[in-house]
C-alpha cells in the first residue's frame, strides 16, 4: 500500500465534498452539511483561497482528506494551521493515512515557519482522542470554543 499526499485541484470537488459529507455522517452532523461541489470550487480554488485542502491518495484511489486554514497568534507573533476537518475512509484506517496527513501538514508548519499547528476534536469521539494524543497532541481543556451563526450573527453584525 503506497499512501501519498498531495494538493487538491478543482476537479477533486467532488471527492473533497464525498469526504465532508462522510465526515458530517459520521459525526451525527449531516444536518449541518449543507456545501455544494460549486462551493468547494470557489472557496478552495478560487482567485484568492483562505482555505486548502490535501488529499491522501492510496495506490492513485482517494481515502482522506484533510482541510486547513492559516491562522494567526499576536502571542508569538507568527501564523500557524488551523486543521478544520481530517476524514480517513473507515475501511482504509490503520494503515497510517491520517498520520501522513497530519505529519504533511506539521512539515509544512516547518518549512512555513509557523508557529502552531491545532484542531479541535469532538468530546465522544475517542477513538480519535487517542488518535491525537498518540501523535503528541495536547488537549487545551480550559479554553472554550464561541460561535455566533445565522439570525444571532447578523444581530451582532446590526450592532456594530
């Protein structure tokens, strides 16, 4: 089994999506997985991307993804990766394609010069909570994560 990791290209549309909505499946979220193929294509490939995407390939067959954006620390004064979504197809895990993956991601972190590398984990998922720590992932308990979406985000946009 050869594992590699590549960019993604807009005609990986689809299989990034396939991948998003296997993710939503999984997590008990696909209610909340409403992008579209032309969503994909215009935010990762179009004329100015904030967001990217690396794709795992086994023998040239797609079986993760993962999906990032650059974040920015005003303590260190350096970027870093925010890891938004990581998905291995579940009959290809175990073969050390989420952990290539990952370890593509932290050796763009090197060469980058970033300074941190984070994703946030759901608090039942453990298989992948011991999946992180087995990688040196160390969980930031007392922060919390805030999100403001639809009627309460434009009520707090009407405020400014």
């Amino acid at each position: 089994m050869s594992v590699t990791i590549r960019d993604t290209r807009p005609e990986d549309a689809p299989v990034i999506l396939h991948f998003i909505n296997a993710l939503a499946d999984y997590e008990k979220l696909r209610h909340e997985a409403v992008a579209t193929e032309a969503d994909i294509v215009r935010e990762l490939f179009g004329p100015a991307p904030k967001v990217f995407c690396q794709l795992a390939e086994v023998d040239g067959v797609p079986a993760g993804f993962a999906l990032w954006f650059y974040t920015f620390s005003t303590f260190q004064g350096r970027h870093g990766i925010w890891l938004e979504d990581l998905f291995v197809d579940p009959d290809k895990r175990g073969h050390g394609i989420g952990k290539a993956l990952l370890a593509d991601l932290a050796q763009r972190c090197g060469r980058e010069g970033l300074g941190r590398f984070e994703w946030a984990v759901l608090d039942w998922n453990q298989p992948s909570i011991d999946f992180y720590t087995a990688q040196g992932a160390i969980f930031m308990d007392e922060w919390r994560r805030c999100r403001v979406t639809g009627e309460a985000l434009a009520k707090l946009g009407a405020g400014a």
